[in-house]
C-alpha cells in the first residue's frame, strides 16, 4: 500500500513538457552546466582505463567492423579500444574535452559534434556505442529523440547500437536511493502546490555533485527507465528491433529483457539494424 501511494505521488509530480522547457531555455541552461562539468573532469577521464564490462564488451562486439563512440568525452574508451586494435572514432559535443582526447590520443580521430546531428555518411558503422550514460545528459525529449533517430541512420546494416543509460528505479543499498529520489520528487510537487517562486526541475531530472575530479562543477542526468526508452525508440519507428537489457544479458548474448521496474543501476538498450548491407 505504501509503495502505491508513493508511485502515486511519483507521477503527480509536476510535469513539463518540452516546449515549456525550450521556451524557458532549458535545454540551453542544462547544455551550458554539462559543457562546465565535463570540462572540469578531462583530468580523470583522459587518463582512466576501460571498465571490465567495456573490456568484455569490445571482444565481443567491437573486435570486427567500424566503431562510434557517440558522447566519448575526453577519450576514455576511444582512446582504449584504439589501443587494442579497434576502428573507432569518438564524437562529443564538448570542445574541451575533445582537446583533452585529441592531446592524449593525438593518431585517433576525434570529431567535435552533437550525437543529435552527426556529419557522417548514413550506415559508416558497424558497432554505434553510446556509453558510460552519454544518453542520460541530453536535457530534453526532442534531444533523445533526435539522438536514437542519428545513431540507427548512421549504423550499417547487421550492425548494433549500444545505449547504456541510468535506471530511475535502482534501488541502491536497502533501497535508499530509490526512497531518495521518490522523497525528493515529494519535495519538487510540494514547493509547487506551496507557492514556490521558482521552477522545479523536470521529472527525473537530478543535479548531482562531482565525484571524479575535486573542484568540478556540479552534473545533471536525467534518469531514465525502460518504458521510457522503448516509449522513443517506438517514436522514432524503430521499436521492432528494440530490445532493454542487463549488463550481463548483453555480455552472455541472452539479452534477456529487463522488467520495467528492475532496480539495477544501469540498462542497456539494443537496437539490431538486420538486413543485408
């Protein structure tokens, strides 16, 4: 009963749409504290090593066939995978941390550029990456849309893209950071119907503290769920070959699909591009 109530409570919270965000330069706000935050941890990011599930991940996938790296940042795994003998090419829309990847992988290509308008040719890779919750800091619907449609027209027949994505319902340690977020989004309804004078933010939409580098500024995410990524790639007419997974579904091949309310900390949404070349 009370978990009802608090899914309740959950979506009584207020809603924005979209245009009410582009009107009040919200999209433009959020794109300005992420150009901030992202340069302020190049330090951390052009130096770290790949995860063991991106290691697992290039052998499986990435070994045969060109790869993008859409939202590489400062050139972690771009810089990584090149070194162990990868075709990849890394894209962000972030001028200082392309610089920072740019210096630390000087014979790796790098291009300046949003994931939502790509200059590519369409179907120029076999494996389109979209890593470590690139997808989770584009601030608006029309964003993500947009992102989704860029990353299947520039995948090549037989190919895949890769989405890695924050999971509003993880649960957390004794289900604190699903309590937190539940209490918070409380808070965002209350200072509404309280007369508050200024706007919350969106549903989902969290600021958090930056935890890679000491001094930089401040990051946003919005946090998605599987309803919600099948609910896009539906959107942009991709949905048949959609599929939201677990980390270790992706890797064993299974792709199980997760539940809709899974409390693990991340999913994978897979979008296999059949057909013939």
């Amino acid at each position: 009963m009370r978990s009802r109530r608090l899914d309740w409570c959950t979506r009584w919270v207020r809603r924005l749409d979209d245009r009410q965000l582009s009107e009040a330069g919200y999209g433009r706000m959020i794109r300005a504290l992420n150009e901030v935050h992202y340069a302020g941890e190049t330090g951390f990011y052009g130096t770290a090593s790949l995860r063991p599930c991106e290691e697992r991940l290039f052998e499986r996938y990435g070994r045969h066939g060109r790869i993008l790296d859409a939202g590489c940042g400062a050139g972690r795994v771009t810089r990584a995978v090149a070194a162990r003998g990868g075709d990849i090419v890394g894209i962000d829309i972030n001028g200082a941390a392309i610089a920072a990847a740019r210096i630390a992988a000087p014979g790796v290509e790098f291009v300046h550029t949003s994931m939502a308008q790509m200059p590519f040719r369409a179907e120029e890779f076999t494996n389109v990456w979209c890593l470590r919750f690139s997808f989770n800091a584009l601030p608006t619907y029309q964003e993500r849309l947009n992102t989704l449609r860029e990353l299947w027209r520039v995948c090549a027949p037989g190919g895949v893209v890769l989405v890695e994505a924050f999971n509003w319902y993880h649960r957390g340690r004794l289900g604190l950071v699903r309590a937190a977020n539940l209490l918070d989004h409380l808070a965002r309804m209350l200072h509404r119907h309280g007369g508050g004078r200024s706007s919350p933010l969106p549903r989902r939409d969290i600021l958090y503290l930056a935890n890679k580098t000491e001094g930089a500024a401040p990051g946003y995410a919005h946090l998605t769920t599987a309803s919600e990524l099948l609910r896009l790639v539906t959107a942009a007419g991709i949905s048949g070959n959609a599929t939201v997974t677990s980390e270790e579904a992706l890797l064993d091949c299974t792709r199980t699909p997760v539940r809709p309310r899974h409390g693990r900390y991340s999913m994978w949404l897979v979008l296999n591009k059949t057909g013939d070349p």
